[in-house]
C-alpha cells in the first residue's frame, strides 16, 4: 500500500469505538484523542470537549475575513458489530480486497468523514492554506441518537457560527454518479408493553376466559397499517408534505431501484404503500416499523401458557415536515383506543430526530453540485433524498440558522450497520478531491454573492 491517507485511515478503522456499547467507552474516547492528535499534525488547532456522553472533536485553521466559515461534521463512532460470524474478515482489521476496504465504520463515517480530513491535508500540504475559514465537527454519539450534541452547539454556538455546512454520511445511488442528497427522513421511537395477567398463566385452565398479551399485541401492531400499505394512525400523515413532479421525474431517471433492493436484500419482490415506487417510499414517504418483538415462551418445545406480557420495539421513519413529538402522541393514542378491556398497555417513548430538506439549488447547492460534476465528470449529478437520519442535520438548521450540503460517498451495497461493511478505496480518494473542489466552489459562491 502506498497511500499514506489510507494508512492513516486504517489506525482510524481499528478502534472499536461503538458508541453504545458501555465496555468500550474507553476506546470511543481513544478515537477522539487520535483524531484531534491528526488534526493537529496537519496544521489544525484542535480539542476533545468532553460532554456527558462520549466527546466532541473540534479542529479549525485560522480564521481570515473575507471568506467564508464552512463547518465538516461527521461521526467517529460506529454500530456493534455483531453478527460477528458475518464478516469475511475481522470488523476491526481493515483490509482491502479488490479495491474495496472492508471494516466496521469504513462507509458508516469514518472512511467519509476522513476523506475529508485528508483532502484538507493535502490541500495544506500543497498551498499551506484553505481557500475558507474551516471548522470540522465530529462527534462520537450519532449512531446513539447524538443525545448531547444540541446541547454542546448550543454551548459553543458563537464558535461554530458558520455560513453553510457539508456532511458525507449519505450514498452515492451507483459508483461514479454524483450525489447530492437533499432531504433526510427523520425518526421517532416508541417501546409499546401489553401487560396482562400478574403470571404466565396454564393456557389450559385459563385460556379462552383470559386476553392473552400477545395476540393483543399482535391485533395492535397489525392495526397500524391498512391494506394498501399506508400507515392507518389518524393525524399521522399531518404536514406531510407531497411529492413534487421534478422530484419524482428525476427520481424516476436514477439508475437504481427496485431491481437492486431485490437483489441486495434477498426479498422476492419489494413492497410497501401503493401509488408510490420503491425509491419514493424509501425517500419520500413516512414509515411505521416492527424493529423487534418478544414475550411468552421462546425455549425449545412447547410451553402451554399466557404470557404475561408481550413487547414491541418500534420505529417511524418521518418526512418533511412531520414533527416526531405529534407522530408518537398520535401513534399511542391509536393504540390505545385500539387495546381491549383485561390488559393495559405502558407506551415509552424513545428517541427521535426531524427531518430534513433543502434546496439543492441554493447558492451552496450549486456550489455543491459544481463540486461532484468536477470530481466525477460523465455523468450528471443525481438530486436524491435519502430514507436514513441524520437527526442533528435539523438542528444546525434550526440552532446555527445554517443549510447542510449532503455529499454522500458510501455505495448502496455499503452493508452499513452490517457485516462486511465496505467502502472503495476509489470513493475514499474521490471524497478527497472532492473536499478541495467543495471548499473552492463554496468560496467561489461566497464571492459571487458579497459581490452581488
Ligand atoms: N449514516 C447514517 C444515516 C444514513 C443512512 C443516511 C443511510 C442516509 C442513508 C447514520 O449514521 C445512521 O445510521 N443514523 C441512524 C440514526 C438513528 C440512530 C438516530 C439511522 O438512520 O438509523
Ligand atoms: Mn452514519
């Protein structure tokens, strides 16, 4: 291997810094430190913030009037990386195969966020400056919900005051065609108990007299969607804004669909809500999701009993401008007026992130978009959202007063949150041309409009 960034991004891959998992705290810590040492050694002034959860990574070159503040956000840390005996080779050993990198967090950010840094090396290396005032954010909670992160802008708003903002945490819809992502569903999370009896109960001598939890869980679950794949809670479509006709046209032009979910997921046939195509049910339309469920007797064999409780785990995937708050409100108050007298229901609601759209025909958009067409020329840049979140994307909306440029880099057989998570090694040294070329057009566009 003779690419010193890939070296560099190999000793990124190997800490384990899975955000979730309490045993590994100190690794996730670990990475921060490296991270803000790299930026140090590339002629960045840097610190780890700590906050209550895992810490923040801040690094900016000096600022010089007259140009604009761009802030890079991304996150070190990963997903678990169980199933373990998925990987073709070890989650936390990256090692390429046929141009491909294969390690947890490659795609999934630390291979995006990390070209980036490297293009911002290069670029120092070669002219000793940047073409803007550059702030990189990057957090170590965004797989977890980024439970500290409004808090931290909030803290350290006047710092991180910024003229626009760029994330590569999305895909690309097939290798070489440029991406620019748009819009991001948002996500709100509920656990929903039934509860029954005081114990599991003989189904013989009780059953039939006595609602049993589970089948009541059942009925509850199968109630939120209708027969034609919409999602039947009332007040859930509230704000949904619809599909616009350029949208959908150029959507209908991108060289990925239903085809390709077949054949990456394994399914026989796609499905979802009807009146709409796979890529606009995924990017454009609200979802209700079964993430995990459980209760009663899971042992070998038969066990003849009432559970005396049964769970379900769920997650909805929002559009704009769905507020996450009034979707888990109206989501229990179906379910409640759904759940029969004899058991009760205990609804939790989790976390939850809005979504997000913007234009991508702003001054930055096409910035942007002038960005990708240069680094992957050919092909005209496809204009997608996305169905994944990125919940923090809303609030620098909201808290910075700033648009986020989604450049996403991760190809659509990516495997995030999977084994055998990926990344080539071709996008990782795409994504750094393409941080030079986007610093220069968003430069280019700050003249153009103090000029104007
Ligand atoms: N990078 C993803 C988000 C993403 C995935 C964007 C696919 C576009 C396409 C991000 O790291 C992620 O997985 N986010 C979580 C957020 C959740 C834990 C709050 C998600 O979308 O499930
Ligand atoms: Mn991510």
């Amino acid at each position: 291997m003779n690419n010193p960034s890939l070296e560099l991004l190999f000793e990124f891959l190997r800490f384990p810094s899975v955000s979730t998992d309490p045993l590994r705290s100190q690794q996730v810590g670990a990475c921060a430190e490296w991270l803000s040492s790299h930026f140090q050694s590339i002629g960045l002034s840097s610190a780890v913030y700590p906050t209550p959860g895992h810490p923040v990574v801040v690094a900016r070159n000096a600022a010089k009037p007259g140009r604009p503040t761009v802030l890079i956000y991304g996150h070190y840390d990963v997903q678990p990386e169980d199933p373990v005996g998925g990987w073709s080779s070890a989650p936390f050993e990256p090692e390429v195969r046929d141009g491909i990198l294969y390690a947890r967090g490659s795609a999934d950010n630390k291979g995006q966020i990390f070209a980036h840094v490297r293009g911002v090396a290069t670029a120092l290396a070669e002219h000793g400056d940047l073409p803007v005032n550059l702030i990189f954010l990057v957090e170590g909670e965004e797989e977890i919900g980024s439970p500290n992160l409004e808090a931290f802008l909030q803290e350290h708003r006047e710092a991180l005051r910024c003229d626009v903002i760029a994330v590569s945490d999305t895909g690309m819809v097939a290798p070489g065609v440029p991406t620019l992502t748009y819009g991001l569903r948002g996500i709100a999370a509920m656990e929903v108990w039934v509860k029954g009896p005081s114990v599991d109960l003989h189904s013989g001598i009780y059953g039939g007299a006595v609602q049993n939890p589970a089948t009541v869980l059942a009925r509850l679950l199968a109630s939120l969607h209708a027969v034609d794949g919409s999602v039947a809670v009332d007040g859930f479509y509230t704000g949904v804004l619809p599909l616009q006709e350029w949208e959908r046209e150029a959507w209908s032009r991108v060289p990925f669909g239903e085809k390709q979910i077949e054949a990456s997921t394994g399914v026989a046939a796609v499905g979802g809500e009807s009146g709409f195509t796979a890529l606009e049910r995924i990017w454009g339309r609200p979802t209700a999701e079964v993430n995990g469920i459980g209760g009663g007797f899971q042992g070998e064999g038969t066990k003849t009993i009432i559970p005396r409780e049964a769970f379900a785990k769920l997650t909805f995937r929002l559009v704009p401008a769905q507020e996450p708050a009034a979707v888990l409100e109206a989501v229990e108050r179906h379910l409640q007026s759904q759940c029969p007298p004899g058991v009760t229901l205990d609804v939790r609601h989790g976390h939850s992130g809005s979504p997000y759209i913007n234009d991508p025909e702003s001054a930055y958009g096409m910035a942007a978009q002038k960005a990708l067409q240069r680094v992957l020329p050919g092909v005209g840049v496809a204009l997608i959202r996305e169905g994944g979140s990125i919940p923090i994307v809303n609030t620098f909306e909201r808290v910075l007063g700033v648009e986020t440029l989604l450049l996403g880099l991760a190809l659509p057989n990516c495997r995030a949150h999977a084994p055998d998570e990926n990344f080539p090694v071709a996008n990782f040294e795409a994504g750094m041309a393409l941080n030079q070329a986007l610093l220069e057009e968003i430069a280019s566009a700050y003249r153009q409009k103090a000029g104007a």
